[in-house]
C-alpha cells in the first residue's frame, strides 16, 4: 500500500547533497598537506633567515596560522549564514 492510496509506489529517499562546506575543508586540508610536503619543505631549509629567524621556521609558522585563520574564517562564515542538512 502506498502512502498516498493511490497505487503509486512512495518516492524514494535523495541523497544527502554535499555541502560545499564540507568540499572547502577538505580542500584546505589537501593544500595544508601539500604545503608541508617535505620536498617543499627543503626548499625553505637552506639556511636563509629572515629578521633573524631561520626561513623554514617563518615559512612553517606562517602557513600553519594561514591555515588556522583561514578555517577559523570558513567556519564562522558558515555558522553566520545558518548551515542547513548539517
């Protein structure tokens, strides 16, 4: 028996659609992985500095706070215009 009564089957369940939110996230956790590569990482090991500080301590300390602000900034834009389906 249908819900309906009138003989025709019930709609099936959609999907959960995805939420860009959660795409974004996962894509600035790919370029945090790429960005801490350890290839990547020896080309700012060479032993420069920069206003005292070794270049792979400002380079690692300034993406991991990029990374942070940026998903700080996400989330928060997302909270503010009320998330729906999550």
């Amino acid at each position: 028996m249908s819900a309906g009564g009138d003989g025709s089957p019930p709609p099936s369940p959609t999907p959960p659609a995805r939420l860009p939110r959660t795409d974004r996230l996962v894509a600035l956790f790919l370029l945090a992985a790429v960005a801490f590569n350890p290839p990547l990482l020896r080309v700012f090991g060479a032993g420069d500095t920069v206003f005292g500080w070794p270049l792979l301590y400002v380079y690692i300390l300034g993406v991991w706070a990029g990374v942070i602000v940026l998903s700080a900034l996400h989330l928060e834009r997302s909270a503010d215009h009320g998330d729906e389906g999550g």
